[in-house]
C-alpha cells in the first residue's frame, strides 16, 4: 500500500515563501511521475507541478518562475518550494503519484 503524506503547509503573508514536502512509503523510484495539485474551496483540483522519474519538471502557467519542485530519491521524498506567494494560492495543496495515489493534502493559507 503506497502511502504520501504531506507537509510544511501553513499561514504565510503575501510575498512570502513555503516549501512543502511530500514523504513516501517506500521508493519514489517506482513512480513514473509525481505531480503535486492544489485544490481551493469550491474550485476543481488543479496541477501545479511534475517531476518525472529523471527529474524533468512541468508547470502549470501561474507556478512558472515561482514555484520549484524537486525530488530526492535517498529520503523518498518530492518538493515543492513556493515563492512570491499570492492570496490567490490559498489552497489545499495535495502529492500525488503516478495519478494512482494520493496524499491526505496540506493546507496553505496566504493573508495578511
């Protein structure tokens, strides 16, 4: 049973920073890609980033040149450092693996 858990949400101010971590059971290495997805109250879940088994990434437009994901396969772990965060980020944001499984999510508020 593949479990994700998510960490390092929390409550930032506008222009703020947070990186959020994604910690596996077991090697990350099985995994094709993994994606991280960020879901706000009433809204669709949405992509974010992906970071495939060799390390190429993917954006979606409004996390280009703001947001960076990174894998380390030795802690079987995925990132995601956020930058120049808006109110408009304000949501759960959610690891995911391969499209097949899913984290329990982590919230990530942006206010003054």
């Amino acid at each position: 049973q593949v479990q994700l858990v998510e960490s390092g949400g929390g409550l930032v101010q506008p222009g703020g920073s947070l990186r959020l971590s994604c910690a596996a059971s077991g090697s990350i290495s099985r995994f094709s890609i993994m994606a991280w997805f960020r879901q706000a109250p009433g809204e669709e879940r949405e992509l974010v980033a992906a970071i495939t088994g060799r390390g190429a990434t993917n954006y979606a437009d409004f996390a280009q040149g703001r947001f960076t994901s990174s894998r380390d396969t030795a802690k079987n772990s995925v990132y995601l450092q956020m930058n120049s965060l808006k109110p408009e980020d304000t949501a759960v944001y959610f690891c995911c693996a391969d499209g097949l499984y899913w984290g329990q999510g982590t919230q990530v508020t942006v206010s003054s």
